[in-house]
C-alpha cells in the first residue's frame, strides 16, 4: 500500500509538469553560424513575425520555426577575425529592458569566424534592447 501511494503521488507530481510560456521565455534557438544574416553586425535584431524573418535571412531554411503570435526573436550576429574557441550568450531582463550577453574566446588563427545568437522572448511591440559582448 505504501508503494501504491508513493506511486501515484509520482505519477501525479509528473502529470502537473507542463510546459508553461515561462520555461520557453529566454530560450536559445539552435541557429547555426553558417545562416547568412541580413542585419547590421553586432545590433540586436527585433523580429516580430516571419516576414520580418525572411526579410533578413539568406535561407530560411536554416532557422527554426517560431510561433510570432506568442513570441519576439532577438538575433544578433557577427565576425571575428579570429578563430573562436568558446562562444556564450544569455540573454536578462532588467527594468523592461532586455538584454543579450555574449561572451566570445579567441583562438588567435588567421582566419574570420561568424556568430549568431537567437533567443524568445514574449511577445512583444515595444521593446529596449542592450547588446552586451566581452572578448579575451
């Protein structure tokens, strides 16, 4: 009997795990680096919907789909004139401000290496953007 109801409070505890906007929110999206941007490097990009998207992507087909009636896209891209060896971004919200942290390691190879960062937010019309990039 003991494990009965240890059984069912799992399986009830499991059954109250769904998905909520709020784990989606601050979600990075699997861009690759490759995906040719048609922004100014290195400013965060504000999409609102898929139009707006394929007026700055070379191929879309290398951007995964988003559902624009619930979320915003912020996208910043770049390139360095050196090898990256690690790369990170996150992305914060402070004071109705957002704002994306990239974090970029060099290597020191003679060659030029792109970035893309892509992350949801809520949907959103209005919206202040800070762009935050540390390189060592």
């Amino acid at each position: 009997m003991k494990y009965f109801v240890l059984s069912l409070l799992f399986i009830v505890s499991l059954s109250s795990c769904e998905k909520s906007d709020n784990e989606v929110v601050g979600k990075q999206l699997d861009v690759q680096s490759s995906c040719t941007i048609l922004s100014p490097s290195e400013e965060i990009v504000v999409v609102n919907s898929e139009d707006e998207l394929f007026q700055i992507l070379e191929d879309k087909s290398q951007f995964p789909k988003v559902d624009f009636s619930r979320y915003t896209v912020l996208l910043v891209h770049g390139i360095e004139n050196s090898g990256i060896s690690h790369f990170s971004s996150s992305v914060s919200q402070q004071n109705n401000t957002w704002i994306m942290s990239i974090t970029i390691e060099h290597n020191y190879t003679a060659v030029m290496e792109p970035w893309v960062a892509a992350y949801l937010i809520p949907k959103t019309r209005e919206i202040s953007t800070k762009l935050q990039i540390i390189r060592y």
